[in-house]
C-alpha cells in the first residue's frame, strides 16, 4: 500500500526525542513536543516520499551533516520559544 510521508517529521520527531533524552529541565509532556516539532517543522523543508524504498533512500541522503545540523539547530530553537511559553501552563488553568 502506498502512503505518503513527509520524512523530514520523522526526523525532526526523532531529534526532538534524542535532545530530550539529555536535557532533563525541558518539558517532555506530548504537547510541549507536538509544538517544538510544529515549530521546527515550519522552518524545515518538506520531504514528502510515497514509498518505503523512497523513504528509506531519503533518510540516509538526509543524514548529510548540514541537514543535520540545520534540524538539530531548529528543533533547539523551537524548544527555547515552547519552554518560554508553554501551552500545557494555560490548558491546566
């Protein structure tokens, strides 16, 4: 079955996972990260593929350091404005 992915979400997705597996003062609540990966994802190309094959070559070729660079930077820019100003906070009052 054919389905489409934008595979850059799965990357900034993952980033978003691995950085907050080491910074444990930052907000790791689902809506926290749905909007540092909303964030992120705006400022990001899109990278949509149809296939498994397609998304797998794409995966690697995405891995080339400056794209990763670029993720890493965005998504760390993306948490800064969350952790500033969470949703969570005004959901809760």
């Amino acid at each position: 079955m054919f389905r489409l992915t934008n595979v850059m979400e799965n990357l900034v997705l993952d980033t978003i996972e691995e950085i907050l597996s080491t910074q444990k003062n930052i907000c790791g609540c689902q809506r926290c990260k749905l909007d540092m990966a909303a964030i992120a994802l705006n400022k990001l190309p899109t990278s949509y593929v149809v296939t498994a094959e397609g998304e797998v070559l794409l995966r690697v070729n995405s891995l080339k350091q400056q794209l990763k660079v670029d993720i890493i930077r965005t998504v760390t820019e993306a948490m800064a404005l969350v952790s500033k100003n969470p949703h969570h906070a005004r959901e809760n009052t």
